[in-house]
C-alpha cells in the first residue's frame, strides 16, 4: 500500500521549496506521460529503493503570513490522519515562534512518527540556532538547506528508516479490478456506496490478516467481483475538516494510489471546480483508470440531449488533454445508472490490461504512419520501423522503434495516440508512448 509523507509548519518556513527539493530528482522519470502538469504539493520520491508519496500540506492554501491558527489546526490534524510520517518545518533563521510551539503541541500528542526539520541552514553561521529548537520536545532536529540541497540525503534515509514496512496486503489481494470512489465532500461518494452495497453487509467482507486497518473491501454480487478502495474510511468519516474543501484532495491520495480505477463523482449541481480537477490530476499523475459519474442527476431540471453534451463538453476541457473517459450521468439516491457505473470501471479496468497482437498493432500504425509520417527536422527524416506493447506494464505501454527517436516530438506523439484509441478501446485509461532506438 502505498506511503504517505506529509510536510507541515507555519508560512515562510520553506515548506515548498524543501517539498521541491525532495520530489526533484524522481519527476523527470515519472512525469514521461504526456501532458501532465507537475503538481506542487504531490510527488512521489523513490529513495534507495523506498518509494513514498509526498504532499505539502501548506501548498493548498494561500500562503500569507498571517495565517489563522484554527487553518494551521486543520492542517496538522489531516496531516496525523492522513500520512505515515510527518515533516515538522521550522525556521533556523528565525527560531521557535508561538505557532511553532503550538504545532510541536499537537503533533506530541499524535502518535505519529514526527520528524523536525531545521531548515534554512546554508551555512554553519545557522547552526547555532538549531539547539533551541529541542526544546520543542521532539527530539533532535535535522539540518537542512532546503534552497541548497545541504542535508536533504541524511532526512532521506532518516523519512524512510520511520516509514512502516509493506504489510504484503497488496499481495495477498486476488487479481480482480480495484476501484476507488472519490470526490469532493457532498458529491455522494457515501451514498453510492451504500446504493451498491446496501442493508446486505454480506457482500462486502474485510480482508482478513492484516495489521492495518484494510482500506479493500471485496464486493461479489449480481455478476461483479472486485475491491472497493477506502470503504470503511468512507464509512466512518470524520466529519472534521469537512468545510475545507481542498482536504478531500489530500484525503483521496491513498485511495486513488491502492486502486486501479477510479470512479471520480461529480456533483451535477455544482458543475466542475477546481478541487474536482485536482482530484482528477491526482488521478493522472499515477495513470489510474478514470470513470466520470455525474451525480444528483435526479435534480437536474434540464435532461435534455443538448444538455447532457453540454456538461460533457464542459469536463472534458476541464480535464484535456486526457479526454478518452466514459462519462455516466446517474443517481447514487435514486439508483439511476448505478450498475452503468460498475460495469463501465469493469471496461475500463479490462482496457487498461488490453494487449493489441503486434501483427495486428504494425498493419494499422504502418497504415497510420504512411498516411502522415513524422515531419523531417532539421533535414533528418524520421523513420519509424515497427512498433510493439509491453507485456509487463501497468498501463497500456506502446514502444515505437525507429532511427531518431528524440526527433519525434510530442504532436506526433499524440497524433500517434489519438490514432491508437480511434481504433482500439482504451477509453478511461491512459497509455504510454515511448520511442526506441533501432
Ligand atoms: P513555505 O511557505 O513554507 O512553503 O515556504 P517557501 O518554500 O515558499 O519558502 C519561503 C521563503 O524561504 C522563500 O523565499 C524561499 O526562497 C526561502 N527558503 C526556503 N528554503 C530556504 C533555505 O534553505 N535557505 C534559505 N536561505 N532560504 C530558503
Ligand atoms: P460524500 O460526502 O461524497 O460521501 O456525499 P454523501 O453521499 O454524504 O452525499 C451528500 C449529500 O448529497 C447527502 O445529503 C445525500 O443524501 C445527497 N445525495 C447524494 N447523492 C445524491 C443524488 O444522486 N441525488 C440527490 N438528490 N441527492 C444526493
């Protein structure tokens, strides 16, 4: 399952640039999909091997100096519910202010592995500094320029020594379709669910043999077979945090990392805002299955076709250059489309592991490519030679060879693309496309 860090600490500490520095080095090999955007709050970071998660806390909100200390509550308490290990910011230059004493508070009664980080320390001249910050009672602080990078090896190793071992949960899962519901607070993730599982909680059974809390609950009626994501948790939700919205955010992250499909829910009187596309780029960022739900479609007064392809419109550019997503409009209250939801996260999950024969994939590519080959460059024409799937992927990963790869430049790529899911299913997924040397 995957593992959660979570920075923390006043405005001005330095939360993002160290939160910049952590993430640096893996982005550039995560981020090879086209069309993602880098997040400033979410990252992932393998280090020796360990690979976790990372969320700014902080980098939600509008950062200014006089933030209410109710907001800077809200923030560590998601951080104690939310993540495995917590990074406690502090300001060497500056010293121990009241909130950071506040903060130490909070996060002292938590039982969380806490991590103080002294940052701003470039040089020795800081280093004198430092000792006052133990008597914030969480024991020695870690030295850290996060603007120079001095120090960052040694939190490292120390974030991943504190991180829990795998419990082998995913393991031990059958290999039936993950889904995970997620949404903004409202949209009606508990109701959906409830509509699936209803007074019969015997279709729905914990994993048993696990240390943790499971987040799978597996669902095995009317024809389905496959795991929820995060049910219990959407169960007995906490009511706390509920009025600031960008908290589902951050609350989805683990959801959406354990799933393989996501059924994002949309409230249908509320149109898309931004924490909706937020959600979905958490989505993006780790190449889930997406299925669009729109809810509440029962108070919609306006049913109409023109309607429905207005709404439709209205997501998909909100959400391009992914737009290849099914879209179900339907009624966690009233049923309405309900069992249209599964059965499309079963699609998508199933094109998600869809093979195309390579005899099959190189007809139509060469077909494609002879139709409109890729632009020359600077006097060098590209040739493409074949093209093959990885059979070992997560994701549907196609390899182009040819003799200039780094020529080929992102249109054609997604000319490639658009090309491939014209003629095959691929709705709701995404697919690599990589180009090789030959
Ligand atoms: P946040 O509000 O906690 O996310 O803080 P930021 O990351 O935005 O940093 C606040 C200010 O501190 C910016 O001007 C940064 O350039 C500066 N800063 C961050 N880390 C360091 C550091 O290690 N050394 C120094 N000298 N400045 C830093
Ligand atoms: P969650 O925060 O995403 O889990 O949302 P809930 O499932 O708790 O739903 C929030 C509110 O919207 C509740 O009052 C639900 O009864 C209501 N609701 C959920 N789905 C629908 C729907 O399809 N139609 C209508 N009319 N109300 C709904």
């Amino acid at each position: 399952m995957g593992r959660l860090v979570a920075i923390v600490g006043r405005p001005n500490v330095g939360k993002s640039t160290l939160f910049n520095r952590l993430t640096q080095t893996r982005t550039a090999i995560v981020d090879d999909m086209a069309g993602t955007t880098r997040d400033r709050q979410y990252g992932k970071v393998d280090w020796i091997g360990k690979e976790f998660s990372i969320v700014d806390t902080g980098g939600w909100v509008v950062n200014s100096e006089d933030i209410f200390e109710s907001e800077i509550n809200k923030q560590v308490q998601l951080a104690i519910e939310e993540a495995d290990v917590i990074l406690f910011v502090v300001d060497a230059m500056n010293g121990v202010t009241d909130l950071d004493d506040h903060v130490a508070e909070i996060l002292r009664r938590s039982k969380k592995p806490v991590i103080l980080v002294a940052n701003k320390v470039d040089s020795n001249d800081w280093i004198y500094n430092v000792p006052e910050f133990y008597k914030l009672g969480l024991g020695d602080p870690f030295t850290v320029s996060a603007s120079n990078g001095s120090g960052t090896g040694d939190l490292l190793d120390e974030i991943v020594k504190d991180l829990p071992e795998d419990d082998g949960e995913e393991e031990r899962l059958e290999s039936i379709p993950k889904f995970a519901i997620v949404g903004r607070p409202n949209a009606g993730k508990s109701s959906i669910i409830n509509a699936f599982i209803g007074e019969d909680r015997n279709i729905v059974t914990d994993i048993a043999g696990t240390t943790r809390d499971s987040i799978y609950t597996r669902y095995n009626k009317f024809g389905f077979d496959f795991y929820l994501v995060d049910t219990a948790g959407i169960r007995k939700k906490t009511k706390v945090n509920e009025d600031i919205e960008y908290y589902s955010v951050i609350r989805s992250i683990r959801s959406i990392e354990a799933s393989d499909v996501c059924i994002l829910m949309i409230d249908a009187t509320r149109g898309i805002e931004a924490q909706d596309v937020n959600i979905f780029s958490l989505i993006q960022r780790n190449k889930k299955g997406l299925v669009v739900c729109v809810n509440k479609w029962d108070l919609v007064a306006d049913k109409s076709n023109e309607s429905i392809r207005h709404f439709e419109q209205t997501i998909r550019q909100r959400f391009a250059p992914f737009t290849d997503f099914p879209i179900i409009f339907g009624s966690a209250l009233t049923k309405q489309r309900i069992f249209k939801v599964l059965e499309t996260a079963v699609n998508v999950y199933h094109n998600r592991n869809r093979i195309i024969p390579t005899s099959q994939l190189n007809t139509y590519m060469q077909e494609v490519i002879g139709a409109y080959p890729p632009p020359a460059n600077k006097g060098k024409y590209i040739k493409i030679k074949y093209v093959t799937m990885l059979k070992e992927s997560i994701i549907p990963t196609f390899v182009f060879f040819c003799n200039l790869p780094q020529w080929v430049k992102e249109p054609y790529r997604r000319y490639l693309e658009n090309k491939i899911r014209e003629k095959w299913d691929f709705t709701g997924t995404p697919v690599n496309i990589f180009m090789r040397e030959k």
